[in-house]
C-alpha cells in the first residue's frame, strides 16, 4: 500500500510540483518472495519557460528521493539485487523552435 499527495503551483511562467509518497512495508509474501522495508519518496520539480516570440526556452530543475532513502518496490523482480536511484537531481534546458 502507498499514500501520499501532490502540490503544484503555477505563477506566470513559474510552475512547480512537490510530491510527498509513503511506500509501506510489505510483510505478506509469497514462495520465494523476500519481505521489504518502508520507504519514503520525496521529489520536487521546477520549470521556468522563457518565451520568445515564436519559440521557447524551458529552463528546468527535477531532484528525486531528496531524503535518500534506501527504496526497493516490492514488485520489481530486481529488489533484492537493485535498490531505486537514490538522491538525484537534473537541471537542464529545452529549446523548442
């Protein structure tokens, strides 16, 4: 089971989305199933558009598992050998004409 909720704001050309998810533990497994631990996603992404006249420049910031916490969905065939990406950011720009 998981829990969680989104804010988003938008002011002009800003927009910005915060997400706040609640992975809990799994304990009621199957044959060959290993139980997992709860975990707790929180991201926040940002964008700026810069518009011109008949183009656009988005300037963007994403930063995912900002409490780098160890997460390992229980659904995925890979959990045990490989955990989810921990604290990560990306910060880029996209130029559509």
């Amino acid at each position: 089971m998981k829990y969680g909720f989104n804010l988003s704001y938008t002011f002009d050309e800003l927009t910005a989305n915060f997400s706040w998810i609640k992975h809990n533990k799994q304990e009621k497994i199957g044959i060959n199933e290993l139980p997992t631990e709860d975990f707790t996603m929180l991201n926040l992404e940002m964008n700026y558009r810069v518009p011109f006249e008949e183009d656009d420049l988005l300037l963007f910031f994403k930063g995912n598992n900002l409490l780098d916490e160890e997460a390992r969905d229980h659904s995925s065939l890979l959990k045990d050998l490989a955990p989810r990406t921990g604290r990560n950011f990306l910060l880029g720009a996209r130029y559509s004409f």
